[in-house]
C-alpha cells in the first residue's frame, strides 16, 4: 500500500513512517524540513510540504491508497488552524485524486469526560485546565477538523488518543470505537493503531480510541509532556 503521511516529522509521524516501511508499505512521509528528516528507506519518498498550500498537499496525495495524518503543534494563545486547514486540503485532493481512506490523529480532549479513578486533582483541575486554557485554541481547531471530516463522504476515521507519552516498544494497546476509560497513549502505540485501522473497516466513519494501559506517566509527566504539545 503506498501511503501519504502528514506530520511524518514529528515525535508520532516518525514512528509510524518506521512502523509503515517495516510492514512493506511505500511512504510518502510529508515535512515542511525534509534535510531534518532522520529515516531512509527505498520504498520511502520525503516530500517537502506544507500542509497550508493546497498545491503542496494535492501533489503528496497523488497516487496514495490511503492519507493518514499526524499533524501536531505546540500550545500557544493566538488562533489556530493547522489542523482544520490541512485536513480541508487534505481531502480536496483525495476527491481529485480519488483517494478514499484518511485517518487523522486528534485527541480525547475534545471532548473530554472523567476517568475513573484519577480522582478530584485530575478530572477537575488539571484537565479543564488544559482543554480550556492552555489548548483552548488546540483544541478547537481540532474540532473544526474533525466536523470538516466528518461530513464528508471519505473513508474516514478520527483518532484520539489520550496524554501522549514515549515508550520504546509497542504495547498490548487498546483500539476502540468512540471513548475508553484510560488516560494516556504511547506514541508507539498509536502509530500502530494507525496502521491497523488500515485493515480494519470496523472504524471507517467513526471516532477510535487509542489507549496504552501499561507503563503509563505520572501526572507530572503528562503535564510537561502536554506543554511540549504537538503529536
């Protein structure tokens, strides 16, 4: 399968153009830095693009069996419009090129509800916190995102993933439809759950949950991994 990835730089993209070479899959991994990409690969091609330019994307799509996107940026005040925009050009292109399946990593805080046994600090303090102060502007454009997808009539599947975080392994990980109970998400983990959607019709046109329930952050952890922001 050759697969267009968006975001294929940062901390998640590379994992899962890895993950996608070593399952055969020809990548087109998308980045607006090729000369900072760090992997090589014979059925790899690192396209330079920028997800703003509609030009840019319908290009890395031509040819694609499937988009998947990673795309990720920090917290900040200010509007913005990564995620709505590009996901916008994303599938006017795969309407031109007749590409049907896309799946798009968005996030649980979103909409965000209480998890079972995190208690008081968590559920009332600090993820308020972070989905109405500090990714207020995140996290709405993820929502535009996600309507943008939604109504249209691709192949599509939002993913969202819980507090991500690094392990170096793959992890016996949680791929689920709509919400699960668990707090966080291994960014190995859901590499892979991307990849598995692929072959999986059960989550075309829904919302999936990708969720590691083992070796999970600290709260500490989570809040300085959420601060970095990105995916």
């Amino acid at each position: 399968m050759r697969l267009t990835i968006f975001g294929a730089n940062g901390p998640t993209g590379r994992l899962l153009t890895g993950q996608a070479l070593a399952a055969g899959h020809d990548v087109v991994a998308v980045t607006r830095h090729p000369d900072e990409f760090p992997l090589t690969g014979e059925r790899l091609t690192v396209f330079a693009g920028d997800v703003h330019r509609a030009e840019s994307v319908e290009t890395a799509i031509a040819g694609a069996d499937a988009v998947l996107s990673t795309l990720g940026v920090p917290y900040r005040k200010e509007p913005i419009d990564t995620y709505s925009v590009g996901v916008g050009h994303m599938v006017a292109a795969m309407r031109k090129h007749e590409v049907r399946r896309i799946a798009v990593v968005s996030s649980n805080a979103v909409e965000p509800k209480p998890f079972s046994g995190a208690g008081f600090v968590f559920n009332r303090v600090l993820v308020p916190y972070i989905t109405r102060v500090m990714g207020k502007t995140l996290y709405d454009d993820m929502r535009r995102m996600e309507a943008l997808l939604s109504g249209t009539d691709l192949d599509w599947t939002i993913v969202r993933p819980g507090g991500l975080y690094e392990l170096p392994e793959v992890t016996d990980y949680v791929l689920a439809a709509g919400w699960v109970d668990h707090r966080y998400t291994a960014r190995v983990d859901l590499a892979a759950g991307l990849l598995r959607l692929l072959d999986d019709d059960r989550f075309v046109r829904t919302t999936a949950a990708v969720a590691t329930t083992t070796g999970n952050p600290t709260m500490l952890q989570l809040m300085r991994s959420e601060a970095l922001g990105g995916s």
